[in-house]
C-alpha cells in the first residue's frame, strides 16, 4: 500500500512517515499542497493523510481539490479537535478525522481501518450493481445513476453508506448498524458524524435535500431507504 503524507512540520512529517514506513507502508511526503496535488496525480496512492494548517493550500483546500476528480481515501490530521471541525474536515470529503496529538498507534489503526474498508468493499462485490428506488449505484465506478439519467461520482463513504442503506430499502437502520458496516466494528465514531454524510449525500442524489424522497431519518434511531 502506498500512503502519501503531507505535512508543513518536519519534525512531524518526518515521525510519520517513518512510523508508517516501519509498518510496511510505501511511503511518499510532500510539505505543501501544491507539491500533493501534483504527487497524488503522479503516484496514486492508496491512501492521502493530510494536516490541516498549511501555508498556501491547506490540508482542507487540496482535499476539496482531489475530491473533484479522485475517491481516493483521506485522513486529515488537525491541532483543531472540536466537533465543528471534524464535522468541517469530514463534510469536504475526509474519510476521518484525527487530532493533534495523537498517539502513534492510534494513527496506525485509523490508517488500518480505512485501507481495510476500502480494500473489502471494493473486493466484496466488484461487479454487482444495486437497484432501488429508480436509483442504481455502480460499485466498479463509484458512480450513482438517478432517475433523470444523470450521475453522479460518491466518494468511498458515501458509496458504502448508500449501498447499506439502498441494500436494506424500507428498513431502519441504527446508527450503531451504520457505522459497524460502513466504517468498522473497530471505528470509534460518532453518530453526528453519521449525519454529516448523510447531509452530504442528499445533496448528491435528493431534488430536494431539506424534504429527502430516498434517504429519510427516523428520528431517535437512525436512517432507512425509501422506494417510494
């Protein structure tokens, strides 16, 4: 697997990168937005993990930018830990979220965690569509297809969270059942979180986000599909 780093901090990049290398990983750096943009064109990394406080483009800035034309998975690193920005970092497009400090283990299973998902996904299933609801999700492209003949790319979060959701139509879905399918049983996450994705997603796929048709919340419990 090839994990690129990106971090302004020498020190800090230099640690990871080499914390991440004594694991197995192919390790690439970069100290500025710029120079990831161009190496994750370049090189196609399995996995991109970022910091947010860059000069020029920051860590928030080039994940927007490669999540216009990539689904790679990203792992943003931030001094900031509040919920507002976690929420900020996963609602661009970060597959997670982790807090400066942290300690090197917990890096190592949040870079584990994320390979895995999207390792096992995209093996499980890699030639079977899903149909529900007069929407189809494509597993090979990442792609959804929507009732007016258009489509649109997901990202691998989205992808695997609409794929539970459309595989289970008319069924509510915990949040405790979410997050065991589509982030892990060993993801430490948060139901907010949830909610930011699915945010995400009604805007991609609902005509009307605020008054969703296919992606509707039972409120105190979680989420289920509609197909009508």
């Amino acid at each position: 697997m090839r994990v690129l780093i990106v971090d302004d901090d020498p020190p800090s990049l230099k640690m990871t990168a080499f914390l991440l290398a004594e694991e197995g990983y192919e390790v690439a750096t970069a100290d500025n937005g710029l120079d990831a943009l161009r190496l994750v064109e370049q090189q196609a990394p399995d996995l991109v993990i970022l910091d947010v406080m860059m000069p020029g483009l920051d860590g928030l800035q080039v994940t927007q930018r490669i999540r216009r034309t990539m689904t790679v998975p990203i792992i943003i690193l931030s001094a900031k830990g509040e919920t507002v920005d976690r929420i900020q970092g996963l609602d661009i497009g970060a597959d997670d979220y982790l807090a400066k400090p942290f300690e090197p283990a917990e890096l190592l299973a949040r870079v584990r965690s994320v390979l895995r998902r999207s390792d096992t996904f995209s093996i499980s299933e890699p030639q079977a569509a899903v149909s529900a609801g007069n929407l189809q999700i494509d597993p090979i492209t990442n792609m959804v297809h929507l009732p007016d003949g258009a489509r649109t790319e997901l990202t691998p979060i989205e992808f695997r969270l609409l794929h539970c959701l459309m595989r289970n139509p008319g069924r509510t879905l915990t949040h405790d059942q979410i997050i065991s399918h589509v982030w892990g049983y060993d993801y430490d996450g948060y139901a907010n979180q949830i909610a930011v994705y699915v945010r995400r997603l009604r805007l991609k796929i609902e005509a009307d986000p605020d008054d969703p048709k296919y992606v509707q919340t039972v409120r105190g419990l979680g989420y289920k599909f509609m197909t009508e």
